[in-house]
C-alpha cells in the first residue's frame, strides 16, 4: 500500500512544477503567480518545496528577473510537456473524440510568411474550427525565437538558415532567389546576368539584421564582389514599390512576387539559394491539439504551392 505522505507529495507535485514553468517561461515570480491567479508568495513557497524535494537550486536571481540553472534547464525540458499535457487534457480527449470547438492558436511569423504564406491555411482553419481564436504575431526571427522558447507561441512558421539546439525546423516550401528591376532597365535586356553587372547597381534591401542581408552578402563575397546599398527599407511590399519607382534593384525572395507586379524578374539561382520556409517548433514542446491539427492541415497546402526546386544550401 502507498504510504500517505507519498500520495500527498504526488498531488502536490502538479502544483509545483506548474508553477516552477509559469515562472521559467516569465522570468518572474511575480508574473507566474499572475498567471497562475496565486499570490507571489504561494508561488515562491511552491518552488522552495520543488528545489528541496529533488534537492537542487532550480534559478538564478538577477535583479528583476530570474534565470534558470543548467540543472533546472533540463527539469523544464522534461516538466513542460508533462504540465501542458495535464492543463490541456480535456482539450485533447476532445480532439481526439473528432470535437475541436474551442481553444486558443498562437502562431509566430514574419511579415512574408503572414502576407504570402499563411492567408490560405489559416482562413481554411478558421472557415473549419470558428470557435477556435487564433493569434497572429508578427515578429522578426530573433522575436519569434524569443515567443517559442517562452511559450509564448505554440510554433512558428518562416525560414531559418542556422538552427539552434533547442528548435526543430521543417522546411517544406522552397522559393527561388529572383533579382527585381524597374521595367526598361538594362539588366532586363541582358542574355546572361552577371553577379558583377548586378554589382554596379544601387541595392535596395531589407534592414541588415534580417537573413536577406546575410544571403545577399554572401553571395556576393563568394565572387569576391562588394554591392552597395541604395535603400534600406522594411518589408517585401515597400521594396517593389520603391523598385518600380527606379530608386534601385532588389534581390528578393521569390514567395512575395505574385506575378502581378510591373517589375522585370530574372531568377538568380546561379548566384543564391533557394529559401525554405516550413514549420519551427521549440523541442520537447507539448503542441495543443489546434496547433497540431493546425499544421496537419498546412503542410499538404505547403507541398502543394511548392515550386519543387531542389534545396540550394548555404556555404559557410
């Protein structure tokens, strides 16, 4: 027969590691005890409680904030799913019966992805589950790492070129690397581009912490070339529209042409990679039932606006 004070400590474990997550994912006590509906000291009691049964120091206080250790890093990893899993599981008992009528969506992505990618997937969601509130959080890649590793977001979608320890990334759609030019511009005429005659042209890019400048960049000094910058402007909508005003030339991603444009289009795979775009998940990560129904639905929609080229990898 179990003994009493065991049983006890079981029950009162879900609480701990709740509360040692909220305040992980916050960096705050005082946030998880706002999250959790509990008073800060609760929630610092229910912590001490975890650190002294599995005898280990699980943060680091610095200031306002706390930080995990290494020990409490790996607790969090194995911790996390366990808790979502328990908090979500009617949810899930739910989906997995065929009855998916509520719940929340976090979805993290750049302004490409949001604007060329996601439209059809998600108004196919929501036309599907109309109780189901989704978020849509328009965020760099530094910003979308930082929601992911702060489950902040059940996932994002976009395109990644070094991929940390922490994340899964699964790309699925590929989009030509294509040079931009003003109708009757003398690139438009050449038989043959050359990265050095594209080199003698102002460039109008996005702003340099963004993985375009980084791409643009090295394939540039792969031929030994430099380029110069007319204009540095945000997002792929402002770029052709200043491209078609003739302030510059562009290398852009082929996901934000439509075809619509009144742009010339040479494709530039000889000189760049192809971009990859697909779903990015923190590891060990417990995906609510929408998001994994969410990207069960996406992925064929991925495969099948796919442009089928051959992924082109980076060089170091």
């Amino acid at each position: 027969m179990a003994n009493p004070s065991q049983i006890y400590y079981k029950q009162k474990r879900l609480q701990q590691l709740r509360a040692f997550c909220r305040a992980a994912q916050t960096g705050s006590i005082s946030e998880a005890a706002e999250l959790l509906f509990l008073s800060q000291p609760t929630v610092s009691l229910q912590i001490q409680a975890l650190e002294r049964e599995m005898n280990l120091t699980l943060f680091e206080r610095r200031g306002p904030k706390i930080k995990l250790t290494p020990q409490a890093q790996v607790l969090y990893q194995l911790a996390q799913p366990l808790v979502e899993g328990i908090d979500k599981l009617e949810e899930t008992f739910a989906a997995h019966t065929g009855k998916l009528e509520s719940g929340n969506l976090n979805i993290a992505a750049g302004e490409s992805t949001i604007l060329y990618i996601l439209p059809g997937p998600i108004q196919r969601f929501a036309s599907e589950y109309p109780g189901i509130s989704i978020q849509l959080h328009n965020v760099t890649g530094r910003d979308g790492m930082a929601m992911l590793r702060a489950d902040e977001a059940d996932f994002a979608v976009g395109s990644m070129i070094d991929v940390p320890d922490d994340i899964t990334y699964r790309p699925s759609l590929f989009y030509r690397p294509t040079l931009i030019a003003p109708l009757g511009h003398p690139l438009g005429d050449m038989t043959e581009l050359s990265l050095a005659e594209i080199a003698s042209y102002g460039l109008i890019l996005p702003p340099r912490h963004l993985a375009t400048w980084r791409i643009v960049e090295m394939g540039f000094a792969k031929h030994n070339l430099s380029f110069k910058v007319a204009l540095e402007a945000g997002g792929w909508e402002i770029i052709k529209k200043y491209v078609e005003l003739g302030m510059g030339i562009s290398i852009v991603t082929g996901v934000c042409l439509t075809g619509e444009e009144r742009l010339i289009q040479r494709p530039l795979d000889e000189f760049f990679p192809t971009r990859g775009y697909g779903v990015v998940v923190r590891k060990g990560k417990y995906l609510s039932p929408q998001a994994q129904r969410f990207i069960d639905m996406m992925d064929p929609e991925f495969f099948r606006l796919t442009e089928h080229l051959p992924p082109k990898r980076l060089e170091a």
